[in-house]
C-alpha cells in the first residue's frame, strides 16, 4: 500500500527535522521514518473500519427499532439495505481487518457523535436513494454503493481530517493518499473471497522498502556533496537566504537522480516538485524546477549523468 509518492514525501518530512532538531543519529532517524509510514498503514486500517462502524450503526438502529413499544415513522422504515450491505458485512468480517482492529486496540467508540452524523448524510443523500430504488441489490451494487460514498463523504472531509489528527499526528499529510488505496481496496474485493479476501499490504515488495531506507540514508550520508551542487547551481544566491526545506527538497531530489538509475529523471523531479508546491514556499516549485533542471544538464554535461 505504501508507494513512492508517500515514501518520498516522509523522507522529505523526517530529514527537515532531523536538522532541525539538531538529531545526528542517522539510526534513530530511519526508525522513525520507517515507524512514520506503519503508521500511514494504520490509518488505511482504521479507514477502511470507518466503514464497518457506520454499518454497525445502521444495524443499531435497525435493533433499536425492534425494540421499542411505541415505534416511529422512521423506526418502521429501517434502512436495511445498509445494514445488510453485502460488501460491508464481509469487510467486516475480514481477517486481516479484524487482527489489526484487535492487535492495535484500535475502534471509532471515541468517534460516535462523528458516526451519526455521517450516517445521516448518507442515509438523505441521492447517491443511497438511487441505491434503495435497486429492488434487489446485487454484491456489485452493494461494493459500488460504497465506493460512491466513501468518495462523496469521506474524501475531503474536514471534520474527519480534525478527528484523524487529534488520534495521530502522523495522519495530518496521509490521508489524501491513503483514500486512494480505500477506493483501490474497494474495487478489488470479490464475493466469493469472504472474510480471507486481501487487504492490501504495507509495502508492495522489498524493493520499495529498500527504495526507502537507501534513499534516506544517500541523502543524509551524502548532504555536503550534494549542498555543494545545489550551491554551485544557485551562484547567484545566497544558499544561506533560499527556504531550508527548499534546500531538503533538492537535496533528497539529487540523492534519488543520482542514486537510481532506473527511475528516469523527469520522474524525480515532477515528484519533487510536487511536494515543493505543497510543503514550501508559493515560489518554491518554480524555483525547485529550475534549480535542479539547471543542476541535471551540467551534471550531463560533465558526464556525471548519464540517464534520461
């Protein structure tokens, strides 16, 4: 689940305070890197238990209405489709899901005023209408339905987003991408899998992983060689006044350009220059690109790079 995009972005995060906070265990530092994306791992975890939760909550309801001597108009229309939500139930009885939710101790109990009001976002809203006008939902109905609400109420959710940082400040910056994988994890689950249907794993392979603690360590290890080009391709300014993450950007950057020959270069700097844009300075993402664009054809053509 945890792909180079996020992998990029917690180096560039975990170096700036590594020098920030005047750290010089480099050991220390890749543990936190590491510990920083399990906890990215997590949040796709409790993610994909928000969904359980408010099911959970439709089937309350649905107990609650049983329940009661006098019912309501509402109690008398339970939304059993949602409770009884085919995909729903078997996320909810997932392997995988259910060791994470016990080994972690991890549950939305501390969320539930949260809970309610999404479910009635859900249950009004036109996307669960047009669902309950289906006669007799299929699994793919089911799965599709849910799809369609996680990127309707889910995604770009402040109120979760402030939840999410109140439980981890390592959440503030995943979860943007962490929904792609929810929605990536949706799509992938089949029927006739049940409750041993994959979740996605941490890492795609040892590759990646690998990717990771060499790319952190090139940069720190390798930082004077790598501040001297980027000095030597801002002569005309001060290093000293350009933005310091300007300055962990391009470092981290150049570690990659020159350390991975099978990643081609545009690929590197379209990435960092992303970040740029999201994590420094308005200007930072035209400066980063021509910077390193500058740095990447005198690099090519001293011979020192040899890769498109």
């Amino acid at each position: 689940m945890i792909n180079r995009v996020l992998i990029r972005l917690k180096i560039v995060q975990i170096i700036y305070a590594y020098y920030q906070n005047g750290n010089k265990n480099i050991d220390t530092a890749e543990k936190e890197l590491f510990f920083s994306l399990s906890k990215a791992y997590d949040l796709y975890n409790y993610l994909l238990l928000l969904i359980v939760e408010i099911t959970r909550h439709a089937q309350k309801k649905i107990d609650l209405a049983q329940n009661r001597l006098t019912p309501t108009k509402e109690d008398m229309t339970p939304h059993i489709k949602l409770a009884e939500n085919k995909f729903a139930m078997q996320l909810e009885a997932n392997q995988q899901l259910d060791d994470f939710a016990n080994n972690q101790k991890k549950n939305w109990a501390e969320g539930q005023e949260f809970i309610k009001k999404l479910y009635e976002e859900i249950i009004s809203s036109s996307i669960y209408k047009e669902y309950l006008a289906i006669e007799a939902p299929a699994y793919t109905d089911d799965r599709e339905l849910w799809r369609k609400l996680y990127k309707t109420f889910i995604f770009n959710n402040e109120e979760l987003d402030q939840l999410l940082e109140d439980q981890s400040l390592y959440w503030n910056d995943d979860k943007a991408i962490v929904d792609t994988f929810v929605i990536k994890t949706i799509k992938r689950f089949e029927e006739k899998n049940g409750a041993s249907q994959a979740l996605l794993p941490e890492f795609k392979d040892e590759e990646d992983k690998d990717f990771a603690r060499k790319l952190f360590r090139r940069a720190i290890l390798n930082s004077d060689y790598y501040r001297h080009i980027i000095s030597e391709g801002t002569r005309n300014w001060d290093l000293d006044r350009v933005a310091f993450m300007d300055v962990i950007i391009m470092q981290i950057a150049l570690a990659e350009i020159l350390s991975f020959p099978n990643i081609p270069i545009n690929v590197s700097l379209n990435e960092y220059i992303e970040i740029a844009k999201s994590y420094s300075t308005p200007k930072s993402a035209g400066f980063v690109n021509g910077t390193l664009d500058g740095i990447v054809n005198q690099l090519k053509k001293d011979g020192k790079l040899t890769k498109n």
